[in-house]
C-alpha cells in the first residue's frame, strides 16, 4: 500500500475540509474569496505534510471533486489558480532549500511574484470577465495587473500567517 493509514485518513479529512470550504464559497456569496483562499490553504497543508506528489495528488484530487461538487463551477477557476500558486510556491522553496543559494529570500520572492504573474496575466488577458464583469479597457487592464499584485502580497501574508501561527499550532496537537 502507497499510503500508510493515518496520512490516507488525514488526507481524506483534508480534502473533505476544502470540499466543504468550497461549496461553502457558492453557497455564501459575498465569503467566496475568502472561502477559496482557506480551502487553497489545504493545498499547502498538504505539500508542506506529505511532500510534493502527494501534494499535488491532493490538488488533483481536490480538483475533480470540486467539479463535480461545487454549485459554482466557476469558483473552480478561482481555486485552481490559488492552489497552483501555493503549489509553485512551495516548489520554489524546496528547490532553492536544496540548491543552498545566496540571498535566498530574494529569489524566493521574484520567483513566488513570476508564478504569480503567470498564472494571474493570462487569466486578465483571456479571462477578464472573471475578474471585472464591466467593459474592461486598457487603464483598467493595467490596474486589475497592479492590483493583483497588491493582492498577492496580502495573500502570501496570509499564508504564511497560517501556516506558522494557526497550523503550526493545530499541528502539534494533532501528534
């Protein structure tokens, strides 16, 4: 078995976890920001527990069944994009612990501001109605890119508030 017992059931709690979170985020409309960025924080629970290919096993996972689950199927899109950010951010970081870098906080920020941007410009650039549901012109374009950016930063807080305060401590009652 690939699986030992206990990271199977803790994945699975997990996983229905963010499933409820995500429903929850088309059920409480004016929550669904806030609700998808908790549920793509299971994303990094799970790659910071379990490694990299159970990580992304659970990001699959999480996927499909909130595709199949989820009354906004839209929101998926939303999700997606956070959890593949924190997937890439989380890669980032291992390959750059392991290559033992100088100034490692700095590459680590362009390198979290460059998987950002390449998952967040295609989606303003192809997908703008996502974002704004008026007219978009080109002032709007640039400041929805400056924004996100904005965003980022607020986001990337967060994540790192959560997983050093409030998991680290729910982790070490889990034990």
């Amino acid at each position: 078995m690939l699986l030992k017992g206990k990271k199977m059931a803790f994945l699975g709690l997990l996983l229905s976890i963010t499933l409820i979170l995500i429903i929850l985020s088309g059920v409480f409309e004016f929550n669904t920001l806030f609700l998808i960025g908790a549920a793509s924080f299971c994303v990094g629970i799970a790659l910071r527990e379990y490694g990299m290919s159970l990580g992304i096993g659970f990001y699959i996972a999480s996927i499909i069944l909130g595709l199949l689950l989820a009354p906004n199927k839209l929101y998926m899109i939303t999700y997606g994009a956070m959890g593949l950010y924190i997937v890439g951010r989380e890669f980032a970081w291992t390959m750059i612990d392991r290559a033992k870098k100088k100034n490692p906080i700095v590459i680590y920020w362009v390198l979290k501001y460059v998987i950002f941007n390449l998952i967040y410009i295609p989606i303003i650039i192809f997908m703008p109605k996502l974002i704004y549901q008026g007219t978009i012109n080109t002032g709007l374009t640039i400041m929805l890119i400056i924004g996100g950016q904005a965003l980022l930063f607020v986001l990337d807080k967060t994540y790192d508030y959560f997983q050093v305060n409030i998991w680290g401590k729910m982790r070490s009652r889990l034990e």
